[in-house]
C-alpha cells in the first residue's frame, strides 16, 4: 500500500528552491540590503526595487565621497 502525502514519513515532494523558496518580502538577505541601502540615504522604494539588482557597496563607495544617494543609484545601474 503507497503512502500518502499527508501521512507521516511519506515523501514531501520535490523541494522548493530559487525564488519560490522566500518572496523579497520575507527575505532576510533582501531585508538587509534594502536597510544598506536606505542607511546610505535612498527613499524606501527605491531601496525595495534595486536591492537585489545592484552591489550597494558601490553606491556605499560613491555617497561617501560626496555622491548624493539617487544619483549614485543612477551611476550604478
């Protein structure tokens, strides 16, 4: 007799990887480039959008030798 899913000891099924694993919503990773982000001086939104599509430690590297925030954003992009 085959066991079924929600019996105890059957097969979970295939694993969930990549990014059905965490939304960017509950990613702590995520979550702590979007606050890298908005500490050097970006408005929430935009920390949000490109938290995951840019190094921050670039736009670190240009606001901190006089760069405002957004037009580092715009350099780095």
């Amino acid at each position: 007799m085959e066991a079924s899913r929600h019996e105890p000891g059957a097969p979970a099924g295939p694993p969930i990887t990549g990014h059905d694993a965490i939304s960017h919503d509950e990613s702590p990773v995520h979550n702590w480039r979007v606050s890298q982000l908005k500490r050097l001086g970006l408005p929430g939104s935009l920390a949000e959008i490109y938290a995951d599509g840019i190094d921050w430690h670039q736009i670190a590297r240009l606001v901190k030798h006089g760069c405002p925030p957004q037009l580092a954003l715009g350099i780095v992009r």
